[in-house]
C-alpha cells in the first residue's frame, strides 16, 4: 500500500516538474518574443503631434480600434482591457493603443509630442506641462500586464548590451588575429630575403 502511494506521488512529483520546466521555457520565449516585437515597433516609431482627448482602459472589442485589428487578435485576448487614448492627428480624430508604462503618463485635453508605430504609442513628451490624472486602478490583469512588459523591456536592454560586448569582443580578437598574421607574414618574408642573400 505504502508502495503504491509513493509511486502515485512521484508520478504527481514528476509531472509537476514537467509543466513548470515547460511554462519557463514558455515564458522565456513569450518575453523574447516581446522584446523583438517592441524593438521593431521602436525602429518603426515616428514622432506625432497629437491632441489628447479623452483615454481609457477598456476591453479591445470596444477600443474602436480598427476591426482588422480586433479580428487579427485571438478571441481569448478580446474581452482584455487595453489602455485606449482618444486623440486628434491634425483633422482626423483616431483611437490609438498606448505602451502600459507610458498610459499613466498621457495628460488628458492637452497637446502632446509622442512617438507613434501604427496605432500603438511607445513614449511621449508632455511639452506643455499639462497635469496628468491620478493612475487608474489596476485589475490583477493589468498589474501582471504591466509586470511582463517591464519584464520583456530589461530582456531585450540585457540582450542588447549582451550583443554589444559580444560584438566589441569579436571585433577585438579580429584585429589580434590579424595583427599576428601580419607579424607571421612579416617574418616569412625577412627569412626568405636572409635566404636570398645567403645563397648570393
């Protein structure tokens, strides 16, 4: 009997162990992900004057955000609430999405500077000084949100300083390896002139 339990807790054991090693892989490649499709918003990222009018979180179906958008969204990702800002680009008024880290930021009725990819806003620049509402209160959704996005932005900063010295480091070894080629040339050379000079 005492046999049979301890079996039946290591199968339990043994598949515990393999969902969590499973979700860090898994979440490991969602914050990679992220991180290369927010570096690709950035490089994308063209600066807007724009009129803020109006901003709230409310669940994507009912952003008035394109309809391509919403349908190019999995249905299980549609009731979630995304941080909306209402906003007038010259004549036409559009509704746009904006970064979770930058939302709390946005004054409301006030003129702003922001970078803009598509319809989602990566920063702004509150050039007037226009005040900025209090923060709205977070659901456990939008904390954890929030939490990711910090979480895959410090991913692709390491990842950047990481190609950086790597990049640096690689360059550094190509100009020794070639430094001792030429000394090794160099050498070949002067010992080929000594042999000439020894035969005449």
């Amino acid at each position: 009997m005492n046999t049979t339990w301890i079996i039946i807790w290591a199968v339990v054991l043994a598949v515990l162990v393999g969902v969590l090693v499973y979700l860090y892989f898994k979440g490991n490649k969602l914050q990679k992900e992220q991180a290369e499709s927010r570096e690709k918003l950035l490089t994308q990222s063209q600066q807007v004057t724009m009129l803020v009018i109006d901003k709230k979180r409310m669940p994507l179906k009912e952003s008035g955000l394109p309809q391509v958008v919403i349908d190019s969204t999995p249905k299980r990702m549609r009731r979630a609430k995304v941080p909306v800002v209402k906003a007038k680009i010259g004549p036409r008024v559009t509704n746009l999405i904006a970064d979770e880290e930058v939302y709390d930021l946005i004054p409301v009725k006030a003129e702003i500077r922001a970078m803009v990819s598509g319809i989602y806003i990566t920063s702004i620049n509150n050039f007037r000084k226009a005040p900025v509402p209090e923060p709205e209160k977070k659901g456990l959704m939008d904390k954890l949100r929030s939490k990711g996005t910090k979480a895959s932005r410090e991913l692709a900063e390491n990842q950047k300083e990481a190609d950086k010295a790597a990049e640096k480091k690689a360059k550094k070894n190509a100009s020794k390896n070639a430094g001792q080629n030429n000394n090794q040339n160099s050498g070949k050379h002067s010992g080929s002139k000594s042999k000439k000079k020894k035969k005449k």
